[in-house]
C-alpha cells in the first residue's frame, strides 16, 4: 500500500467508526448508514489511488468536500465540537490534501 493511501484509509475507519459508534450510542441509523457509507467510498478511493493515482485523489477531494459539508454542518446546528466538528475538520483536510496530488500528478509534478 501506498503511503498516499494511508489517508483514505484512515478516514474510511473514521467513517465507519464513527457510524458504528453513533448507532451504538443513541440508536441512529442514519449514522450507521452514513459511516458505512462513507467508508465504503473512501476504501474504494484508497483502491483508486493505488491503481490510477490522480483519478483516486480527485474522487478522494469529491468525497471529502461533501463529507465535510454534512458533518461541519451537523457540528453547527448542533453546537458541539464532537463528533461533527472534528470529524468535518479532518475531512477538509483529506480534502486539502487530496486535491493537492490531484493537481500534481494532473500537472506531472
């Protein structure tokens, strides 16, 4: 595996952590829908990276952004830094990341 694979691989856990813990916790299943979901997505971006790196990463930004959209928005409404702010923040920065090796490897750098 790929050193640049490590991140969607660490989000896809989060994801999947995260969902399996709001279920857990208060009976959501929107949560545990949503983190699999979720994870399932940025486990398949993991694959893509290895395979076709600057398609893996564009996805990887995709995902990320509308991950992040949905969880800061989730910490807003509710007021809380945990779990929506935290988990949002390190999706905008999968974001960041990943949109940056897109643009390398789009660019040849």
């Amino acid at each position: 595996m790929a050193g640049e694979q490590h991140i969607s691989n660490g989000m896809g856990a989060l994801a999947l952590m995260g969902g399996v813990a709001g279920y857990m916790m208060k009976g959501s299943k929107p949560s545990l829908i949503g983190g699999s979901v979720f994870s399932a997505l940025y486990f398949g971006t993991s694959y893509l990276i290895g395979e076709k790196p600057e398609v893996g990463h564009g996805v990887c930004a995709g995902i990320s952004a509308a991950f992040a959209t949905i969880m800061l928005k989730r910490a807003y409404q509710s007021k809380k830094v945990m779990p929506g702010g935290i988990v949002g923040s390190a999706a905008l920065l999968t974001c960041a990341y990943s949109t940056k090796k897109f643009l390398d490897y789009k660019n040849g750098i």
